[in-house]
C-alpha cells in the first residue's frame, strides 16, 4: 500500500501523527490478538471436554437401551435456551445461562419407576449437548475475530509503519535538499552581488 504524501511540513506532520497512532496502538493490538488466541483456544477445549462427557453419559447409559423403547416419543423438549452475551476484547459472545424443557405430564403409578431418572438423564444430555454446541460457537467467533485482529497487526507492523517512517525519511531529505539549494542560491546570488559591487567601484 503506497502512502500518499507531498513534500511539505504540513503532510510531514500528518505523517508523523498517522505513525504515532499505529505505534500507540500496535501493542494493544498484539495483546488482544494473543488474549483471543488463548480465550478461543479454551472455548474449543470446554466444547470437546462437553462433547466428551456427552459421550461417558451415553454409554454410562447404555443399559437403558433396551427399555428408552419404553419411553414416550414427545415427553421432553427443550423449550427454551437462555443465552448471556459477555464481551470478550471487543467480542461479543454467547455464555449459556439455562436450558428449559417441556415435560409432558406422566402417571407415576401407571409408568415404570425408572421414567423420572430417564427424564433427568434426557435433560443432562441435552444440556451437554446444547452447551458444547455454544462453546464450538464461541470458539469460532472468537477465532474469526483474531483472524481480523492478526490481519490488522500485519499491517500496521509490516505496512503502514515502514511505509510511514520511509514517506518521513522522503520528505525530510527533500526538505533538506530545498534548504541546501536555497542557501547555495542565496550564497551564489550574494557573491554575484559582492562582485557587481567590486565592479562598480573600480
């Protein structure tokens, strides 16, 4: 990206603000970037740790298969998913709060004795189930914005800084150059001067 400048104190002074803010800003920058890595990196683990657990339960379980033949289809539902939005760095993400269910009403005389342990085993499933999928989630939202985050630290640290500091470099020595011709032409002008003077004395 070429920085647009021009060859006067004026565009070197904006320059030299433009460089101060992306200096100022690269650390925060590269302290976000790292937090998200780490924060992305944890919810990815929680997920996985979930789905694990998810995966103990079900064959914790396994010995019901026989009788979840038994159990009503419909008789729990999730009803609702109460989700939290806590920002991280900037990031908006998605904390679950609570899950509820439906419970379809059962007579407890007429249905087997083990109907009230399935229901809770059915809630602790979906629970597992439901959080990990917003953990997977939070991962992901948290990775896209670090993506982001590490984009903007390759600008401005392979870039735009090098960019700004070599348009500084440009401009100075023109500058320093317009000063030493101004001088040469005011010494040139002066003798010339000097000289027509001589003359004119004779």
């Amino acid at each position: 990206m070429a920085i647009k400048f021009q060859f006067n104190k004026t565009s070197l002074n904006e320059i030299n603000k433009q460089l101060k803010i992306r200096t100022r800003a690269l650390p925060t920058l590269k302290n976000k970037e790292s937090a998200l890595r780490l924060e992305s990196k944890k919810a990815k683990q929680r997920s996985e740790e979930l789905l694990e657990e998810l995966s103990q339960s079900l064959t914790r379980y396994e010995y019901l298969a026989g009788l979840w033949n038994e159990f009503e289809p419909g008789l729990i539902s999730v009803r609702d998913v109460t989700i939290e939005t806590i920002k991280f760095a900037g990031v908006r993400t998605p904390e679950l709060v609570s899950v509820e269910y439906d419970v379809q009403e059962f007579d407890l005389f007429r249905k087997p004795m083990w109907y009230t342990e399935g229901v809770a085993i059915l809630k602790e499933l979906a629970r597992l189930g439901i959080e990990s999928e917003i953990c997977e989630y939070k991962s992901r939202l948290l990775d896209f914005s670090r993506k982001k985050t590490t984009q903007k630290v390759n600008l401005y640290e392979k870039v735009q800084i090098p960019g700004y500091q070599e348009a500084i470099r440009k401009i100075k020595r023109f500058m320093e150059d317009e000063e030493n011709l101004n001088k040469a032409a005011q010494k040139i002008v002066k003798t010339k001067h000097e000289l027509e003077e001589q003359e004119e004395a004779r």
